[in-house]
C-alpha cells in the first residue's frame, strides 16, 4: 500500500504543478454576430453585395462591342473560355463611371442562368459590419433609380454601406431588354 500512496501523491504533486503552469483561457468576450459582403462604390455611392452572390471581381477585360444594343451594354469579353456580357452598371442608371480607370472592376455575377460583369467604379474587397449597425431606412440623397436595387445597409463609421440586391438587378425587364428598341 505504501507503494501506492507514494505513486497517488507523485500523481497528485504532478496534476497540481500542471494546473499552476497552465496557461488561462482567454477572455469570454460578448460579440456581436457580423454581416459580410463585398464591398464596392458606384456614382460615389458606397454599396456590399452579400457573399455568394458575385462569383468573381476582375479587372476590366478587352471586350468586343456589340451592334444594336443598348450603351450601356459595353461588349462581351472572353473570360477562360466563357463569354462574359459587360454591362456598365452606372450608366444603366442613368450615371457614369467616376473612379479612376486603374481600380475600375467587374464584378461577376452567375447566378439563375444568368452571367454578366457589372462594370462598377472601385471594389474594396471584404467589408463586414455588426449587425446592430443595419440601417432601417434608406436617406433621402440615395438617388430614386438605385431605391428599388437596395435591400437595407449598414452604417460604417464615415458613411453607410448599402447593401445591393443583384436579384432586383437581374429581374428588371429595362436589364433583361438590352436590345436597343
């Protein structure tokens, strides 16, 4: 029985030092659960598209024009292989692109049989934004043609984000009719 006690208190002596020597666990921290999407500005307007929805952001591509087509649909450029339709999303607004030509981008939508690359002034990548920071209304300075392709925002520090519904995009009759009538 000795020897056992002897080896129960090694075991115990040991357990105790292990327990001193440990590390903490880190802080329990309340967080606030997070809104993504892919940020990206147009006619000055700072706008996220929810993650999923754009398959890809590339810089603008050489495209060939197209005859009979509403100005706005830019030409189809060739990307891998698949041709990709080029629609110059400020001007379908009414507006212009007012970026610098260098950060100008597509972005690539591929969704509902539809695929087409939004040509918008600037992409700023990951944007993510607390979900207590969602905006219950849209101000009165976002211009009447951007309303109905706006699903809420959020409120950055310097400005809102509004956050962009692609599907209104791709449902409107005037985006699906690019012929010229």
């Amino acid at each position: 029985m000795p020897e056992e006690q002897a080896a129960f208190s090694a075991l115990q002596s040991l357990a105790q030092k292990s327990w001193a020597s440990a590390q903490q666990l880190p802080a329990q921290i309340d967080t606030t659960p997070q809104w993504s999407g892919v940020g990206f500005s147009l006619m000055g307007i700072q706008f996220v598209v929810p993650m999923g929805e754009i398959a890809e952001m590339l810089e603008v591509p050489g495209f060939t024009r197209l005859p009979g087509v509403q100005p706005w649909v830019k030409g189809v450029a060739n990307v891998r292989g698949r041709l990709l339709p080029v629609f110059d999303l400020a001007e379908f607004f009414g507006g212009h692109l007012t970026g610098n030509k260098k950060q100008q981008r597509i972005l690539v939508l591929d969704a509902s049989s539809i695929y087409s690359g939004l040509w918008v002034d600037r992409v700023y990548g990951m944007q993510h934004f607390s979900v207590d920071t969602k905006i219950q209304s849209i101000p009165d300075d976002v211009p009447g043609v951007l309303r109905p392709f706006i699903a809420g925002g959020y409120q950055a520090t310097d400005k809102p984000w509004f956050v962009f519904n692609p599907k209104a995009l791709i449902d409107d009759a005037r985006f699906l009719d690019a012929a010229l009538n």
